[in-house]
C-alpha cells in the first residue's frame, strides 16, 4: 500500500475526504507547510528527531499505526560491521523513538 493510499483511506475511514493541495515525498517538506499553516500532514515521529513538536499533534485512530521496516543484503553479508552497525542503530532508533512532547 503507497503512503498516499493509506493516508486516504485512514481520512475516509474518519468520515471526510481530504482536500489534496500538496503531494511530495520530501517530509520535511509537509512539516514546513505545517508549520506555515498552509496543510495539515501526517508525519512519522522519528521526523521530529527527539525534539519537541514545532506544531500541534493529534493522535491517530487506533488500529493502522504500525509499519514494518525491512532490510536487504546480498547473501553472506549480514556479519559486515557496516551492515550490523546499521541494523542496530535502526533498532535502537525504534526503541528510542516515542511521541514527541507538543510545545
């Protein structure tokens, strides 16, 4: 399912069809725009990178929130440092990450 597949759906299961203005890959990009006051987004946590929120957050419905993060390598290498080294620190990042505290 693409982020914008699941953004409309999320926003029509809520009742309401979003009005679609912006469309960008680029997050910091949507936090911007917030920030500005020209969108509303929906922006992962780790966006705000253990900082407090620049804008004001509302939580999500239950159910839908979580998301699988995948790794590739060529076969044999899961022992490289680099790759170990990545995968923890993608690890420790999950582990760390929380809702940022609203300003």
């Amino acid at each position: 399912m693409t982020t914008r597949h699941w953004a409309l759906t999320l926003c029509r299961s809520a009742g309401f069809e979003p009005d679609v203005r912006f469309e960008s890959t680029d997050l910091l990009l949507h936090l911007r725009l917030v920030e500005q006051g020209h969108a509303a987004a929906l922006l992962p946590d780790l966006v705000w990178d253990g900082r407090p929120a620049t804008v004001p957050l509302q939580q999500l419905p239950h159910g839908g929130q979580a998301r699988r993060l995948f790794t590739a390598i060529r076969r044999g290498r899961g022992r490289h440092p680099a790759i170990q080294a990545c995968r923890r620190a993608l690890r420790e990042a999950v582990g760390a990450s929380g809702p940022p505290r609203a300003r």
